[in-house]
C-alpha cells in the first residue's frame, strides 16, 4: 500500500497510525496497516507535541489527569503543570485568574485565562491539525481517495511545509460548561471537506483545500480565524462552573 503522506511503498509490514494522537486521549482509531509508512509515521510523530501544548487543551489534560503514552499522568504540560498527588494544578505564569463568584445558582465559577507558553510553536500545531485531518479522511473516504492529486498539497505541507508556511484555521468553544473527555472528527457538511476536529471543549476548523473562502465559512460558523500572518494564538479563557 502507498504512505498518504510521502506516497512510497509502505513495506511488507508497516506498523499501526493513529487518527487522533494517543498524545491527546488513549484510543484505538488506527488508519488501514500501510496507510502510513513507518518513516512518516515517525516524522511526524513530532506534531503531537505541538498539539498538546495548545493551553486549552493541555489545561484539559491535566484536568482530568489523562496519561501520555508512558500511560501516566503527565507533570507538566504546556503551561498547566499538576501534582502527583492528581488534587493540584498549578498554572504557569501565563496565567490570569479572573475572578471567582457565585452567581451561578449559589454554585462558584472560576474564570480565568492562559496564555501559550513561549515555546508552543504555532507552525507545528497548525501542521498537526491538518495532518490528523487528512488522517480522518483517509479513514472515513478510503487512502485511494486522498491519495489523489487534490490532496498532493496538504500532504506535502504536513510532511515538509516551505519555510514559515502556515495555513488557515478556526478554533471555538463548542461544549458550552461540559468538558468531555474526548476527541472526535467530523465534517463541518458532507461536501467540500472542512473538518471540525473537537479536543476536549474545544473545536477547530481545518481546509483540507488551503481554499480563500476559507475565512467566510469559519466566521459564519463562529470560529475565530488563525489567518497565516499570526504569529502567536491569543490567550485561552476557561470558565468552570462546580459540580
Ligand atoms: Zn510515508
């Protein structure tokens, strides 16, 4: 079978990709044997770190204490650092905290903000998005589909992007005050394929295409556009309602 990414031979016995990283959540969603070779597999392992350093999400990890893929909890990612004992985080300090008030039917609410850390590296996060899209398509649609000649860009940009490359993409709350433990794919609609990829409360929007309507479809959708001139995500707000 042919690698979606760099188009070669898998080899006679290609090991297992994931459609979303275990970096994120641990899943058993794995693309086709061979549907990724071993070397891309590998290359772009790197793109799960970028991943997790998204503030939100790694906020969303820690919260919940998921294990990495040494299958513990993690003490520190991102800004969002937590105690062994599981009762404590500490944010770094990037950290806003808000306001706390009780307005909420007697129940506290916590706001606060955080911002990336100074190492989170936006270019690979964007990259990491589009790659965990072309997976899901590839798992959903069939790897002869995106191997296709209409997919020879994406791929070229998640394997090697030009220098400074960076491609559109949205992100919003979607979960309202519920945080689930979970991340999931789908398409915004059937045809043409933006993909919405949830992390925990979190949403993006990805274009598969790089197409320039890109910014109309995200806004009417209520997703902030990342356009490629932005250097730096600005800082996450994170409300918690108590239980
Ligand atoms: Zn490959």
């Amino acid at each position: 079978m042919d690698c979606i990414y760099c188009r070669r031979d898998s080899g006679p016995e290609p090991g297992i990709a994931h459609i979303i990283p275990e970096a994120l959540v641990r899943n058993n969603a794995t693309l086709p044997r061979g549907a990724v070779c071993d070397e891309c597999n590998h290359r772009l392992g790197q793109l799960d770190s970028a991943l997790v350093g998204h503030p939100a999400i790694s906020f969303a990890i820690q919260f919940f204490g998921l294990p990495g893929k040494r299958r513990r909890p993690r003490e520190r990612i991102g800004p969002v650092s937590r105690q062994t004992n599981g009762r404590h985080w500490q944010l770094s300090s990037k950290a806003t905290i808000e306001g706390i008030d009780s307005s909420t039917g007697g129940k506290r609410t916590a706001r606060f903000t955080i911002a990336p850390e100074p190492s989170f590296d936006l270019l690979l996060f964007r990259r990491a998005l589009h790659h965990v899209a072309l997976n899901y398509l590839a798992a959903i649609r069939g790897t002869s589909f995106v191997l296709e000649s209409q997919f020879d860009d994406v791929r070229r940009y998640v394997r090697r992007p030009h220098r400074g490359e960076a491609w559109y993409f949205g992100e919003r709350d979607g979960m309202g005050e519920h945080v689930p433990r979970s991340a999931s794919l789908r398409l915004l609609r059937p045809a043409p394929e933006y993909t919405i990829f949830q992390v925990f409360h979190r949403e993006f929007l990805v274009d598969l295409y790089h197409r320039p309507g890109f910014t109309a479809v995200a806004e009417s959708e209520g997703f902030a556009v990342i356009d490629p001139e932005t250097e730096r995500i600005p800082p996450v707000s994170l409300r918690y309602v108590e239980d």
